[in-house]
C-alpha cells in the first residue's frame, strides 16, 4: 500500500478492479489477475478491489473469500461481504456506498477501471455496468496507471521474473525449435497445429517438468505453458499469440516460432524466426535485423524512453539499408 500512494500521481480518485468467474484460457483478465497476486499473493475469483487515491483499500467478496481474506484486513483494508438479493447480481445498495466510498467525501470523483477487460459471469458484469450509472462517478481507462504499479520489481519478484524468462527460452530451444529441426530434417508431413500440439503436450509431461526441476531449479508446480504458436508457409501476422493453423508445414522458407509461459504467474513470452533456404535478400534483413537487436539491447538504460530507441533503430535502418526503412 505504501508503494501505490507513493506511485499515485495520477487524476484518478480510485481504482476499481473487478474479477470475475477466471475462465480457461481467458486472457482478457491478465491485469486483473496480476493485480491480486501483487496485492494479495493470490487469485480471489468475483471479487471487487476498490484502491483510492487516501491508501484506503475495500474488498468487496463472498463470506469464504473473506475468511481468507482476514489476515490483511486493517484500519486501512476493509472487508466487505457481498449482500444477496433476489433477482441482481449485486446488490444496488452496496454499489452506492462503493460509489460513496470512491468519492470520498466529493461530489464527484474520477474512476480508474480496466474498460476493456473481459468479463465473466453475471457479478463482474452487474458490478461495472452498474458503477458507471452511479452519481457523481466518471469511469476512466486505467490500463496505463497498472502498467505503472507492476513494472517496478522487488528483491522477491526479480529472481522469478528471471526463472520466468529462462523457463521460456529453455521451452523454446530444447522443445520448439528442436521439434522443427526434426520435422523439417525428416520431412515429415504435419501441420502447423499438430506441432504446437505437440509441443504443448511435452511441456505438461511431468517427466519433463521434474528434470527440469531437477537440473535448472525450475518447481514443476510453478510452471505452465500459456501458448504455442507456429506460423509458416507465406501467412504471417506479425504478433505473438496467434493460433497455429492446419496447413501443412513445409520443407523451406521462414517460419515463426512463439512461445508464452508464466513461472509463479511471473509471464513470459519469447518468438523466433527461422530461415531455411534463404532468398539473398532475406539474408541481408536477416543479419541487420540481429544488429538492430543487438543495438536496442545495448541502449536499454534507466531513464532511456522507448521512442528514443525506436527512433535509433529507425536511423540505423536507414542508413544501412535504406530500401527497408
């Protein structure tokens, strides 16, 4: 709490964060999700964090949520059981007074809430149509404001961010890219698809899982595979979860590989590119395209903004292929 009313610089009176029923494979939530394991070590399916502007801090949840939630409850943490009514998801009473409580005295106030989230179940969907209809409530995008509140990482969070990336680079290089190396080297006829399948299905062996453990430190309950996805055979979209088709994977050209995990729900995700049978040109935006890499590596200091290495990167393209700039 003492980091997010220092980091609070921001023309939002409140924050509301609501969880809905977590779906499989709903990624929609991701910011959310984030959100109650920085704050409480865990996930607290339909449950509604109200964080203001003061510290104070509402959680709004089931009685059987709430008798775990009892250890952080404070002057500053209140727990709030979720009032049954027949026939709405929410109680409209307990929406004014969250309302009221987000106001904070005023009488009006400005809302931070993660508008594009997907919502699942009927107590989310009542929670935030609701909230925005109440007076005195003006409902604001806060996407950039989370971004801000997760970036920094503490002595505790830094090693597993690290076992994260490495638990992805090690999927990528002794799994993905060796079963491509194997598939292309046979010329074995498969799909796209069959070899995310594939793949995917090594990395919930747990034979795997506790070599891994074994060799590298990796704890085989803290690991899991978010996607596989494999592009090749001329159609590409140019962004990392993108689902695997059922063309057949060919013998020659360029093929890109992604892979998303999280490690003690620490994300990662990492995407190569490979080339078979190079045309020159491909070579030549090939090598300049790991020199840019490279570059932008080496610049990524405190204090450096993101425009500013695009903008590098951009000079160096252009001064060094200008037919790619």
């Amino acid at each position: 709490l003492q980091h997010l009313v220092a980091a609070w610089d921001w023309p939002l009176d409140a924050i509301l964060l609501v969880l809905g029923k977590v779906a499989e494979d709903e990624v929609g939530e991701y910011k959310v999700l984030a959100m109650h394991n920085w704050l409480l070590g865990y996930e607290f399916p339909e449950t509604a964090i109200l964080l203001c502007k003061t510290g104070r801090v509402v959680l709004l949840a089931g009685a059987n949520k709430l008798k775990h939630l009892k250890q952080v409850e404070s002057a500053e943490v209140m727990l709030v059981e979720r009032r049954d009514v027949a026939g709405a998801a929410i109680d409209p009473e307990q929406l004014r007074e969250l309302a009221a409580i987000a106001r904070g005295g005023k009488e009006k106030a400005v809302l931070g809430m993660l508008r594009k989230v997907a919502l699942v179940g009927p107590f989310a969907e009542a929670l935030v149509n609701g909230m925005a209809t109440q007076e005195g409530i003006e409902i604001v995008e806060c996407r950039e404001q989370i971004s801000v509140l997760l970036a920094p990482k503490d002595s505790d969070e830094v090693p597993l961010v690290k076992k994260s990336a490495f638990f992805a680079q090690l999927s990528m290089e002794e799994l993905f890219k060796k079963k491509l190396e194997e598939v292309v080297d046979g010329e074995i006829k498969i799909s796209n698809r069959q070899v995310c399948d594939d793949v995917s299905s090594q990395l919930e062996s747990e034979e795997l899982l506790d070599r891994w453990q074994n060799s590298h430190g990796l704890q085989s309950s803290e690991q899991d595979v978010v996607f596989v996805s494999l592009q090749s055979g001329g159609k590409f979209e140019l962004r990392p979860r993108v689902e695997a088709n059922d063309s057949t994977v060919p013998m020659q050209g360029t093929y890109l590989l992604s892979i998303g995990v999280t490690y003690a729900e620490y994300a990662s995700c990492i995407s190569r590119t490979i080339l078979v049978d190079p045309t020159p040109v491909q070579k030549t935006a090939y090598a300049l395209a790991i020199e840019i890499h490279q570059q932008i590596v080496g610049a990524l200091k405190p204090g450096v903004r993101m425009k500013e290495l695009y903008s590098c990167a951009k000079e160096t393209v252009a001064a060094k292929n200008p037919d790619l700039a």
